[in-house]
C-alpha cells in the first residue's frame, strides 16, 4: 500500500524527534510491503523566519492534498514578539480548520515500567492508568469572537464560546465509537451548572447516548475532573469534552504518566485525514543536542497506522517494539531509572526499529 505523507518538523526538537518516527514507518514499510512518501513543509517559526508567516499557502495545500499529516513541535521564545496573527501556534490553528480536524484524541497510558516516574502513589496508580481524553478541536471560546473596547474609561476584554449541536454531536460520536472499541465507559465533561453551551453539551451527549446502549455515559464537572485525575484515575476510560477544557484536562492528564515525553496525540476529521503529533512543545532549551524523548512521536507515528491507514498490525507493531525498548531498560534522560541505561533521542529509534 502507499500513502503521501506530509511531515512538518516545526521548531526546537520537533526535527529531531520526527526524524525518529520516520525511520520506524521507513522499517514498518518494508517489514509489511508498504510504500510511504514524504513531503516536508515549514511551520511554525522556521516558516515565520523564511516567509514571514507560519506557514505558506502552498505548503497548507500539501497537507490538504496528503493521506496524513505527522507533526512535530512549534514556537520558542525566538518568536515570541511575533504579532498575534502570524505566532507560531497560529499555523496549527490553520491547519487544523482547513483539514476539518474537529476530534482530539489523547491517550494518556502509564506503561507498568515506568510506574515509579508517575508524580502518583502506588496506592492511586494501581495496576496502571489507560484512559482517553476526546477533545472537540474546533470550536468553542478559542474560535469565537474575541474584542477588547474601552468601557467606562478602562480595557474590557471578551472571548465568546459558542457551540453548535451538530458540532456537539459529531464529537460526541466519535467518543462514543471510540468508548465501544475499548471499556465502553464515557465520561462526557461539562459545566452545566454555570455554561449554556454546557448545558447544551449535555443535552446532545445523552440524546446521542441513545444510539449507544451498551456504552455506559456519564457527567462530570470540570472542575471535578481535575481533581478526580489525581485522586482517582483508574476510574476513566474515555473522557469527553469541549475545546479548552480539553486543552487544560489533557495536558493535566499526560504528567500522570511522569513524562510528557511518551504522549501521542491524534487530530481527525471526518474523513481519513488526521494529524499525528507528540502532545509536548519544542523544548528549545534542549533542541540539537540529541537528548529529546522521541516515544510520544514514534507512538503519535502509531496511531497514524491505525486511525488514518487502518493498518492495526502495523501499529500494534509499533506499540510492542516501544513496550520491548522499556522492558529492555533503555531510557532517554526524561524517563531514566536506576540501573537503566540510559540512551540518545537517535538511539531509543535505533533501539525500537530493531524491536520491529
């Protein structure tokens, strides 16, 4: 089989880790006869630094015109003067509205190795965490009007938050079909108690929840669910939620792991096109010294073959050979243990393509 992909390396180490990835689907192609083709595009503040904006038009068609997109890391402090409109983080936005990628998926999964790096008790983590956050990506108080006017002689800032129900419910049924392939709990995450959206949010997850009897649903406030991650996150299995809810609860959620380093992330639309990208930034303090933790982009790499390709052997492929990597003991300086041996970005590639 063969499929175009569109590589954005971005800023700081996003070249690093992805040159990783690319390796282990260059092995997964040949392993399982398939034919993978690149097309590097600029984003975030390389694209700012060579054309004056994150990322070209011409480059915005490769990725529309591409079977999937792999993302690194953009931003760092170099751009950080930029005007508003033309940041680093701007390009992501952009894509993610021209690609139609409305669903978030973030697996947050505390391999039974690393159980010590968790910032969590033994008592709390149990035999491991595996849950998902599905986040909606395109909608609500990041994409709705936004004015600052003077009122009464001082600054009056505003940020609108609207949700439609049909964007409310196409998110709602990718967690619900996400929930069916793995515990077949959701959590569907609100403040229904202050938000109309929420309110409304709520309204169409159970109208839905109808089409899905054997999925066992559930509400929860935010702000109880930043707490219950702490105090008991064995509980989850799929949660779902708005778009800064999500932004805030999932980025929570990947330090229960101990290292924001092993966290994938996929972006979908509706269709086969997504976007796969580690959920870190671009770490530029540590960029080009070849010590960056390349596992959440290898595995972002993974559900690349199974949610835009359909190619479940291929990705479960991937996903044994990093478990084989940590079983072994190797570790980037992120995830080190003692008595481990600890290993460059390059090399913990080296290591998980020789597991494949």
């Amino acid at each position: 089989m063969k499929k175009n992909i569109t590589v954005l390396s971005g800023d700081g180490i996003g070249p690093e880790i992805v040159a990783e990835a690319i390796k282990v689907l260059n092995k997964v192609a040949d392993k399982f006869g398939h034919e993978f083709e690149y097309t590097y595009v600029d984003i975030g503040g390389c694209a700012i630094d060579k054309y004056g904006v994150p990322i070209t038009e011409e480059g915005m068609e490769k990725c529309k015109s591409a079977d999937s997109v792999l993302l690194g890391a953009v931003g760092g402090p170099k751009w950080d003067s930029c005007p508003p409109a033309i940041r680093p983080e701007k390009a992501l936005l952009a894509v993610r509205k021209e690609l139609g990628l409305f669903a978030n998926l973030r697996p947050t999964k505390l391999f039974p190795q690393l159980a010590d790096a968790s910032p969590l008790k033994q008592s709390i983590v149990g035999n491991g965490i595996d849950l998902l956050i599905v986040r909606e990506l395109t909608g609500g108080v990041y994409f709705g009007e936004k004015k600052t006017e003077e009122v009464n002689g001082e600054l009056v800032a505003t940020d609108i938050m609207p949700y439609s129900e049909h964007e409310i419910e196409r998110i709602g049924r990718v967690a619900f079909e996400t929930a069916m392939k793995r515990g077949k709990r959701l959590a569907s995450v609100d403040k229904a108690n202050v938000l109309d959206t929420s309110r409304l949010w709520r309204k169409t997850m159970h109208r839905i929840a109808d089409d899905y009897p054997e999925v066992e649903l559930s509400d929860i406030l935010v702000d109880n669910t930043a707490m219950q991650l702490i105090k008991n996150p064995t509980q989850f299995d799929v949660l779902v939620t708005e778009n800064m809810f999500g932004d805030i609860l999932s980025d929570e959620a990947s330090m229960l792991t101990g290292s924001i380093g092993m966290m994938p992330s996929a972006s979908l639309s509706s269709t086969t096109l997504g976007m796969y990208e580690p959920i870190h930034g671009s770490a530029p303090d540590i960029a080009g010294m070849n010590i960056a933790n390349p596992i959440g982009t290898i595995l972002s790499a993974a559900m690349m073959l199974r949610y835009s390709f359909d190619m479940m052997d291929e990705a479960d492929a991937i996903e044994a050979a990093v478990n084989k990597a940590l079983d072994d003991g190797y570790r980037t300086g992120d995830i080190m243990q003692e008595g481990c041996k600890k290993c460059l970005c390059s090399e913990m590639g080296d290591v998980i393509v020789s597991n494949i």
